[in-house]
C-alpha cells in the first residue's frame, strides 16, 4: 500500500514538471549568456598606438602549469616611443592542453594576454587547436573578459585605505544595486575598496545575526 | 574482522576452499559498466545472482597527480587538483591551497577563509545533489524515474555552478583558490543570486524526496543494504557521511575547525543502521545544512582582503626547504587530506613529496567487506550510496 | 478462400497499423518524458520531431550486424523476430470496434494470455544465445518474472471471464455495454482488478517499476546488450508493441472497449483514444518510479498479487451466482 501511495506522490512530481519549462538551452542556436569572468580562449592585445603589448617577457611561458605557451622575442627600437623593448617573434598556445587556470593572464605585467568570452571554435585537426600568433591577434576582435593581469592583481591586492569610503562597514554585495543577471559591469574596478579595521567591526554584528 | 563482517581473506571467501560444485560465475563489473561512476571494475563471484566474493579493481583513471605536483611548484600545483575529485572541485583546491599555506605559514585573511566556508559549503549542495542523481539513476536506470531525478538534481546543481562562474569564470576549473587566499572576489549582487537559488532548492527539495529517498522504493532498496558497522568503518578509515551514517559523531567541520566553521555552528547530522538508506539520510540532512550555513555566512561575510600572501607573480615565488603539513578539511565526501613534505623542486620551490589522502578510496576498500552476500542489483546501490569519485581514487 | 483474403487483408492492416503506431508511441514517450524532465525531447527531425521515429529506424537498418564470439547464431537470429511475432500475433483477436475485429475467437482472451506467456521463450532465447553473462542474467530475470506475473495477470482476466461469462474479448465488451464497465461496475472489486491487472502488465512488459531482465543500471541492457542493428530495434518494437497491445487489451476487458462513457459516441475513437492513454501512463509511471530487486518483486508478486487477485476471483463467482443470476 505505500508502494502505491508514494508511487502516486512521484507521479504527482514528475506531473507537475510537465508544466515547468524546459530548462535546455540548444546550444548552437540559443547561446547561453556568458558571465564577465567567463575563461575560454585568448587573445594578444595592442596598445592605443597599435603597439603589441607582449613584449615577451616570458612570464606567462613560465608559470604555465601545462607548459604550452612557447614564444621568441627580439629587442628592436619601438617606432611610437623610440625605446628599446622586446617584439614577438613567435608565440603559440597550444590549446590541446590548457585547463584554463587563468595564470598566465594574471602574471602578465603588460596586459597583453587576455581570455576570450567565446569559446574557441573546435577543429578537423590538431593544429586548429594550436592559437598562433596571428590567431591570438586576430582574436582582439572577439568580445573578451573582463580579466587583465592587472586587474586580477588589484583584486588580490590588500584592501587600500579609503578615507572617503570610512564610514560604510556595510558588507559591500548587499548594498551594490546591479541587476542580477550582469553580475560585474566590465569595467567594475575589485570590489570590496573598504577600510582594514571593518575586517574586525564588520562581522561583529553578523555573528550575532547568525542563529 | 568481525561475525557479520568476516571479511575478504578470511576462509569463507577462499575460493579454494569453495565447493567445487557450487557453479559459481565470475562477472566484471565494469570498468566500462553504466553504473561503476566512472572506471572501475569489481570482479564479482558470482553464486546465481548472489555475490560470494567481490575483487575492487581501482586505477583506471590514474593520471599521476601527486608526481605531477612534484614536478609542479607550490604556485603551479592548485589548479592541478581542480580534476581529482571533479563532483568537487572547490573543496580540492581548498585542500590543497590549505596545505601549502601551512608549510609556507601564510596567514589567510578572514574575508577569504568565509568565501572558501561559503564556496566550499555550495560545492557540497552541488556534489550531494549530484550524488542524490545517480543513486537514484543506479536505482531507476537510465531510462525511468532514476533519470528524472538525475535530471532534476542536474538542473539544479547547474544554478550552483553558475554561481561559481559569476565568481571565477570558470563552471570546473576553478582555480580561485591561491596560496593565502582567494583569486576572485565576490562580485556585487552575488548574494542576492546566491538566496535565489538556494531558495529554488530548498523548495523543491521535497519534490527529489518524493521521488527518491522518501519513496518506498527506495527505502526497500536500500534498508539493510550493504550494512557498514561502526567497528568496520572506523578500522578501514571512513570519513565523512558514511562515517556518520555508521553512527560515529565525527566532523572535522566542527571537531578540527578550519576555514570559518569555528565561528558558525554545524549540525553534524548522523545515523545509526550504516545502510545504504542511512548514508541516503546523512547526506540530504546535509544538503539542508549547508544551506543553512550558506545562508549565515553570506550574512556574516566580512570585509577586507581576500589575499595574505602575494598574487602569484612568477612559479618560485614560495619558497621552503624545511617542514611538513597535513591539513584534513571535510569534503562532501569525507576527510581529504593533504600531505606535503618541503623541499623538491628548484630550491625548495616545490613539495618534495605530495600525499593527497582521498576519502573515496577509503570508502572503496569497504566493498569487499560489504558486498558478499548481496545480489548484482545491491551492488549497484551500494556502490552508489559510498559515493565513490574515480578520479579522486585514481588520481 | 474468402476468409484466407480477408485475413490476409486485416492481417496486414494490424501489422502497418500497429508498427505505426508503436513508432509515434515511442515518439510520443520520448516527448512525454522530455517535458516531465524539463528537457525538450527530439525536434530536429520533421517538426516536433516527428519524424524522428523514422530516422531511428533508418539508423538501425545501417547498423553492422555482430555477432558475440560463441553466439548460437540460429537463436540469436531468432529471439528478436519471434519477440515481434508474438506481440503482434496477440493484437489478432483484440476487437477495436463492434466490426474491427482480425479474429473473433470464442477463446480470445486464452489465446492473448497464451501468447503472452510464449514471450517469455524468445526472451530467454535471446539471453542465453548472446553468450553474455549480463545478458544471460537478464534472460534469467525474465523467466522468473514472466512466469511469476503471469499467475496474477490470468487470475485478474480471470476475474473478467466469470463475471461476463465468455472468454470471448468482444463478449466481454458487449456485456460491459449492457452491465457497465468492470473497472467501474461491482464498485470496489473492479477497480482493484484493474490495478493488479495493469501491475502484472507492467511486469510482463519489462517495464519500470518491474523492469529487471534489462535493468540498465546493473545489467548493461539485459538481454539487448549484444544486439546491434535491427535486431535490437526489433527486440525494442516488440517490447513497445507488447505494451501497446497490453493496453489495448487492458482497455477491452476492463474500461470497456469501444464503448464512450455513458454510451456516447461509442467506436472506434474510443478504443484508441483509452489504449493511447493506458500506453502513455504506463511511460509516465516508467519515467516516475525507481525499480524493484528481483527478491522484491518475487515477494511482491506471491504474497499480496496472487492472493488478492485469487480473493477477487471468489467474489466474482460469488456475485455472479447470488447478484447477477
Ligand atoms: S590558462 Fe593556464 S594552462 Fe592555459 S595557457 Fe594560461 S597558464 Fe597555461
Ligand atoms: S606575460 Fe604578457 S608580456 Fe610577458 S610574454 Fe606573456 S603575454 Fe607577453
């Protein structure tokens, strides 16, 4: 007999599934809104002057934990600012094994390395997979992320003082009105510019809060 | 080890010693099987349909994680470990990170140890409703209710994951964790997207009961299934639900605070039977829970710096010759250790050696105690109910 | 001669007809379980996807044939064609309407039971030809739940013969006509018949709660695990023909066949539009519940169907002797 009740109870549910929406968003045609940070693919940015940005400097190269970036570099005289500096000479990032960390754009001093919000498109071949340095230029184009290696640093940095900001021990998500789809606006500087001492006021109230 | 346990070595399971006449059938289960979770195959002996003997047979999925954060310097190794155990892979970063930190002794700011509490609490909402998903798929198939269970649970488990994206980027490969604290900071308005979907699951978190673990079905599959006693599971190193399940209070949430446990309080939920029903109870007992401890530490979350140490800048950029750490947290499924010893690497900038103790492993080490005795469709619902990530087990 | 034509006719007609209908009937499930999963289900193929059934059969027909080293080849050919057969031989005698009928037996309901119970003979063919331990698991399955569930199917039919008195299927429709439905009628009894009758069906046709000779989870596909192509689409077929037709029969003897409620608009639309819900119920309990342990649904099967519809059977002779008379 509780067979039979609770086998009801579980038609009941999956009933009422039948009027919810379906959840599946088909892919190719329908694509799902990608969130600021979205990590997929790369791209090698120019500066305002057209100027590269990379000027290989191996950082990236070296923290790489799937050791898939290669490059080679010349120094030559920069035709905008006239200073010596390093120009790529060659620079692939072998797709075929990223796990997408992250640390190579946020090692970068230049900015210059920067992820896509568009996934790289798959391939026939290995070598599809391998973004050159033309591929990783021409990617500048697509939309990109909103991480830069400064940007991530800054957001790791400990909390400047603010004097301006002093007298808002607030905890910073719930006051910020951002619609909640658009998690972070790109340009969104790290959050949480609060003073040091609120480390220590800030959660006073909110461990009594919590039952 | 014990009467109801004799375990696999003992007389009763020598197969030499087993009638001659008995027709036994020797059936492997897996590795490539619907519902071994990933590769791993049991060598079953079969009696009819009843299990005499069972032979686990792991390492299918080895893909030489510990040699490779050898190889791999302190900065280099977290975003390593995303892939061991892939149901959840914010609380192996943590793991990891937390072990490194205490080698290095980097201090990790309070903001961050309430993240890692919030997103490690999250990870173990997803990975039990995970969990609640495919056991119900090993007990109903691919093709009936189980999928629509699994497929609920999926759904929501999404909705967690697309919280972590708003957060890191990334739906799996993390990698937001870093020695001394955390890569990302919480964006503006992820709280608020945060109470919307625990509220989504919290509402329809009666609807998986009904179907599932509420269900009679269910509860005649799994009462008195692969019962794991307390003396058993506290001598093969047990950890986690199925450790509670077995009626052992233990919970290094609450027993061995880290992260930001010390200052929120933990319902450590336990049962007594140790069958497959009670790790079933333990675990969406849990599921609540955590979503309990979500909400508080949202609340509580406190300002300041989310990084101790420096942003990583170069691969050696943490150095030590000297020293050895272990640090345990409570992953959703069990006690996952880290070991590291100082020292390897290019002057002390990697670990020498790095043990990662993984609870599933463990937790695999019971089926030959467990599973003889049973029929071929109990071994499916009690490998189900231990929870086992092969990737974890592997490594 | 007359009568070997119109057999031939009619005959053809059930095959296309139901071969059809078992294709939308998947195309249907398909849809059905999609939306209670809060999935889509197939809408590429034709709109809605309609033509997705068609595709299926395309995709099997091109699949590679392979046999299991060490396969009885001549029982691996036949268990899926004879699995078809039978299920389709059983939809002969089920009447539709008063005239859509293939053959009016005095015993159709005998010859319904009958062939359901040779079901269980290709089925364990299939199983034991695959020299495929999951599969010969499965064949064993089959054999211990076919015969069990077959007890309370024939006792719950049974229940159905003594009340009308005729074991012919139209018999049966004609005298719910008169009498009114026997799921309804002696109120109480027929109902529970009912649902003991839709419980073995279940069974018989391997499907979720009752569906252990091929229990994906442990069993790989059970007795379908080594068939490729259009072997296991018939194997496949066969079993949604099965549950087709069990709930055709289902409808005949327990919701009244052609007969509208209240005797509106009675034919054909009727019988169809009862077997198309009693089918897509069935899919939706299949997509609702988890499943039995083969001890359990032995268990289940003999201590409580058995009896309970032996019960039934008693009352039944006693209302047909003190009440109908
Ligand atoms: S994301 Fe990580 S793995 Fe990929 S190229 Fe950058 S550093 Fe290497
Ligand atoms: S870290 Fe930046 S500047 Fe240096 S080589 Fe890499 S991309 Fe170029």
């Amino acid at each position: 007999m509780g067979y039979l009740l609770d086998s009801i109870r579980a038609l009941g549910v999956t009933a009422k599934n039948i009027g919810r929406k379906p959840v599946t968003v088909q892919f190719p045609k329908v694509i799902r809104e990608r969130q600021e940070r979205y990590r997929t693919s790369f791209a090698l940015l120019k500066d305002e002057q057209g100027e590269e940005r990379c000027v290989g400097c191996l950082a990236c190269e070296r923290i790489c934990p799937s050791q898939i970036i290669h490059m080679s570099s010349t120094k030559k005289e920069s035709p905008v600012t006239g200073k010596k500096r390093g120009y790529l000479d060659d620079f692939t990032l072998d797709m075929t094994a990223c796990i997408f960390c992250e640390l190579c754009v946020q090692v970068c001093p230049f900015d210059a390395i920067v992820m896509l919000k568009v996934p790289h498109e798959p391939g026939y071949v290995r070598e599809d997979l391998v973004l050159t340095m033309a591929k990783l230029y021409e990617n500048a184009e697509k939309p990109l992320t909103w991480g830069n290696g400064t940007k991530l640093m800054e957001m790791q940095e400990p909390p400047k003082p603010a004097p301006a900001q002093a007298a808002a021990p607030v905890p910073a998500p719930a006051a910020a009105p951002v619609p909640a789809a658009v998690p972070v606006p790109a340009a969104a500087p790290a959050p949480a510019p609060v003073p040091v001492p609120a480390s220590a006021a800030a959660a006073e109230p909110a461990k009594t809060e919590a039952p | 080890m014990n009467a109801r346990h004799p375990g696999p070595t003992s007389d009763r399971y020598r197969l030499e010693q087993m009638d001659a006449d008995a027709d036994l059938m020797v059936l492997n289960f897996g590795p490539q099987h619907p519902s071994t979770h990933g590769v791993f195959r049991i060598k079953l002996i079969l009696d009819g349909e009843v299990v005499v003997r069972a032979i686990p047979y792991a390492g299918y999925l080895h893909r030489g994680v510990e040699k490779l954060l050898e190889r791999l310097t302190f900065a280099q190794g977290v975003p390593i470990v995303d892939k061991n155990d892939y149901v959840a892979p914010m609380t192996n970063e943590q793991a990891l990170v937390m072990a490194f930190e205490k080698l290095l002794k980097i201090e990790v700011p309070r903001r961050a140890r309430w993240m890692r509490t919030i997103f490690a609490e999250l990870q173990r909402i997803a990975s039990h409703m995970l969990w609640l998903g495919t056991f119900a798929l090993d007990m109903g198939g691919a093709l009936g209710g189980g999928s629509g269970v699994f497929i609920y649970t999926f759904r929501e488990r999404d909705y967690i994951l697309d919280l972590f994206e708003m957060v890191t980027g990334g739906r799996f490969h993390y990698n937001t964790h870093t020695i001394g604290g955390n890569r990302h900071d919480i964006p503006p308005g992820w709280d608020r997207e945060v109470t919307k979907v625990l509220d989504l699951i919290e509402s329809r978190l009666p609807e998986y009961e009904a179907m599932s673990s509420n269900n009679a079905i269910f509860v005649a599959r799994t009462k008195g299934v692969g019962v794991i006693d307390k003396e058993l599971a506290l001598g093969l190193g047990l950890t986690g639900p199925i450790l509670r399940a077995s009626g052992v209070d233990f919970d290094l949430r609450r027993d061995a605070p880290y992260h930001a446990y010390d200052e929120l309080k933990v319902n450590v939920a336990t049962a007594t039977a140790g069958d497959c029903q009670a790790r079933a109870q333990v675990r969406v007992a849990e599921l609540r829970d955590s979503i309990r401890l979500v909400r508080q530490g949202l609340a509580g979350l406190p300002e300041g710096g989310i990084n101790g140490g420096k942003p990583i800048k170069m691969p050696q950029q943490f150095k030590t010759m000297t020293g050895q750490a272990y640090v345990g947290i409570d992953t959703p499924r069990g006690e996952l250790g880290t070991f590291v010893v100082a020292g390897g690497g290019d002057k002390g900038t990697a670990p020498y050696r790095c043990k990662i103790r993984a609870p599933s492993l463990h937790a695999l080490s019971a089926l030959p105690w467990i599973l003889p005795g049973h029929t071929v469709s109990d071994v499916v619902v009690i490998l189900g109910s231990l929870d086992p990530i092969m990737g974890e087990v592997d490594r | 001669m007359q009568g070997l034509l119109r057999g031939l006719v009619y005959g053809g007609l059930i095959i296309t007809v139901l071969m059809t209908a078992t294709a939308w009937g998947m195309w249907l499930e398909r849809k059905l379980a999609a939306r209670m999963q809060s999935r889509i289900g197939p809408n590429v193929v034709g709109k809605f996807g309609l033509l997705q059934p068609v595709a299926d059969l395309m995709k099997l027909l091109q699949k590679e044939e392979i046999y299991p080293i060490g396969a009885d080849r001549l029982l691996f050919d036949l268990a899926p064609f004879l699995v078809t057969t039978f299920a389709i031989a059983t939809a002969a005698v089920v009447p539709f309407s008063a005239e859509a009928v293939g053959a009016d037996l005095d015993v159709g309901l005998l010859w319904v039971l009958a062939l359901g119970g040779l079901m269980v003979i290709p089925v364990w063919m299939a199983g034991w030809a695959s020299n495929n331990k999951f599969a010969l698991i499965g064949g064993m399955r089959a054999v211990a739940q076919s015969i069990s569930y077959g007890v309370p199917l024939v006792l719950t039919s049974l229940v159905a013969v003594v009340f009308t008195g005729t074991m012919s299927l139209s018999g049966i429709v004609k005298f719910q006509i008169e009498h009114g439905w026997l799921a309804l009628w002696p109120p109480g009894p027929g109902v529970v018949a009912f649902v003991l009758f839709y419980m073995a069906l279940l069974a018989e046709s391997n499907r979720i709660p009752f569906d252990i000779p091929e229990a994906e989870s442990e069993l790989v596909a059970g007795i379908t695990t080594e068939y490729t192509g259009m072997k296991f689409g018939l194997l496949y077929v066969g079993e949604y023909v099965h549950t087709m037709v069990g709930s055709a029969i289902a409808a005949v003897i327990f919701l009244g066949g052609w007969d509208g409620p209240f005797h509106i608009a009675s034919g054909l639309h009727w019988m169809v539009i009862k077997t198309v819900a009693l089918f897509a119920s069935v899919y939706w309990v299949r997509w609702s519940l988890l499943r039995f342990r083969s001890d359990q649904l032995m268990r289940l099967c003999w201590l409580y169907l058995v009896p309970v519809s032996l019960g039934l059977v008693v009352f039944a002779a006693l209302w047909r002797h003190f009440v109908l008379r």
